[in-house]
C-alpha cells in the first residue's frame, strides 16, 4: 500500500475484488480497484491486472503494474506479478529485474518470489540459477504453498544438467520431511518419484510401480502422464475424448460424492482408450467406473498412451 489510513476497510475490498475475479465478475472487480485507487491502496493495481489477464490482455495488465511499481516500488506483491507477467510474455530480462526488485522489499514473502524467479529463469534458460531457487524454495520453512511447485522445477532442471539421478534424492528427501500421517502428500510425491525415476532411465516395473502408488492414492497429477510417456508402448492410429464419473473414493469429504475426468488417449480402438483411461483411476474404484462419452478426435500416430487428462471436477453435496 502507499498510503496507510483505512487499512482494514482497503483490506476488506481488495478480498471481495479478488472473489468477483474467481467469480469473473470483472467490472465489479474494477469498480473496487477504482475506490481502492482513491483510497491510494496499491492492491488497486494487483486487482485492474488481475482483470486484464483474465480477459487475456496481458499486454494491458503489465502496463497497469507498471504504473503500480512507479507509484508503490515497495510493494513486493506488485514487483512479483510484474514479473511473473513478463516471463509469461517472454520478456525475460524485464521478469527478472522485477523479481530482484520484490526480493529487496521489505516484508517479502521470498519463497514465492524465488519460485517464480525459478520458472523465469527456466524459461530463459538458466537451468543452473532456476535449480538454485526451487532448491531454496524447498528448504524454507514457510514454502508449503509452493512445495511441489518448486520440486517440477527442481526435476526438470537436473534432468537437463544431466543429474536425473539426482532428482530420485530429491524427491526421497522431500518425502522424508512429511509427517507419518499425511497420505495425501506422500501419494503426490509418488508421482514426482515416477516422473524422477522415469527421466533417469530407471526399469519399466520401477516406474510403474510409482506410478501405481500415485494412482491409488488419487493424486493424478501432470507428472504421472509425463512420467507414462517416457515409457515404452505400442503404436496406436487415433486420439479419442474419454470422459469417466466414479463414485466417491473412500477417503473424500463426506460431502463429495463422485467425480469426473477428462482424458485424451491414443490407442488402437475405443475399447483401448477405454482400458487406458480406466487403469489411471484407483483400483478400488474401476468396478464402478461409468463411461459417459468417448470421441474420435482424429488420427494421430505415435505411442498408445493417455496425453492429457483434466483436473478432477467434484460435485454434490
């Protein structure tokens, strides 16, 4: 903020802009950033891009933060999505000054920061600097946001410094600091072991095997499918929309209960694509499976494998 009265009223508005974004209430969120201009609170800037990139205009967002940072140079927050908006442009030289810039604010939250300097460093093909903030990221207490985040960054960053075995350790070490008790974490971590164990050449049976764990614990997360399409499989002809509900997994909220997802395949037949799509879902489930759509999407060659499947859509209550 650049200017300090009202505060927890500001505070309030900002929240609320926030939500109608989620919401995709766009003008009621830039009518809030209006009043939070007049009240000299810097969040207005955060909010007026946060409404531009929704729209997809991240031409018009960047300049809005860097009016912002003109303004509010001391407002971490506004330097990080400066920055993170650059990278995303490809202007990486900018990205990375506006990231440096947030680091030197005063009450910075540099796990985040260092993330995304992370992946603008990546993309700009310092593998060795992006590895040297995802590892910083990973050893400070206050990341849990940005834990596994930071661990795909980690991974793809030895893998191409030719140190995938290396990424195994990783993954162990970060396993090794969860509590007993938390299985959801541990099965997330199976997939970045597959997706490790996978880019290091490791046996099919291995691999697998991770992957399995993974599955089983519902965390069907993007690693997974990377980690599949390291292994070997047979040519298929087509690419097929397989759209599967199941029932609630056992461990769920009480008021969920069932799920939908989406994958898209590439296999010999629809029944293939069917099989495919069926053996990334938990085995106590697949009995239960119903099959509510398969598509032809076109030809297209290559391993038989699943490409892409969406995040998990819960519904009920």
């Amino acid at each position: 903020m650049f200017f300090g009265t009202r505060e927890d009223e500001a505070q309030r508005l900002h929240e609320e802009a926030l939500a109608r974004i989620d919401g995709r209430d766009l003008a009621g969120a830039r009518e809030i950033a209006r009043q939070l201009r007049g009240m000299r609170w810097s969040g207005a800037f955060e909010i007026e891009a946060l409404a531009a990139r929704a729209e997809g205009d991240l031409e018009g967002a960047v300049r809005v933060l860097e009016e912002g940072v003109g303004l509010a140079p001391g407002a971490w927050s506004l330097q990080q999505l400066l920055g993170t908006l650059c990278s995303e442009l490809g202007r990486l030289d900018r990205a990375l000054e506006a990231l440096d810039a947030a680091l030197r604010c005063e009450g910075v939250w540099v796990s985040s920061v260092r993330y995304n300097r992370a992946v603008a460093r990546m993309r700009g093909g310092d593998v060795g600097g992006a590895l040297a903030d995802a590892e910083s990221v990973l050893e400070d207490p206050a990341t849990p946001p940005f834990t596994l985040d930071a661990l795909r960054v980690a991974i793809d960053a030895l893998a191409r410094l030719g140190r995938a075995d290396d990424a195994i350790s990783l993954v162990r070490a970060v396993s090794s600091s969860l509590a007993k008790d938390d299985v959801d974490g541990r099965a997330a971590l199976a997939a970045f072991d597959a997706l490790a164990r996978a880019r290091a050449g490791r046996g099919e049976d291995e691999v697998r095997g991770a992957i399995e764990r993974a599955v089983e614990g519902l965390a069907m997360r993007s690693e997974v499918i990377d980690a599949l399409a390291l292994l070997p499989a047979p040519e298929a002809r087509v690419r097929y929309r397989v759209t599967i509900s199941a029932p609630r997994p056992p461990d769920a909220p009480v008021e969920i209960e069932g799920y939908l997802r989406v994958f898209e395949v590439r296999a010999h037949d629809e029944a293939h694509a069917v099989a495919l799509a069926r053996a990334l879902e938990p085995s106590s489930l697949r009995s239960a499976i119903a099959v509510e759509d398969v598509k032809v999407l076109g030809e297209d060659r290559g391993p038989a494998r699943v490409v892409f499947a969406s995040g998990r859509a819960l519904f009920g209550a």
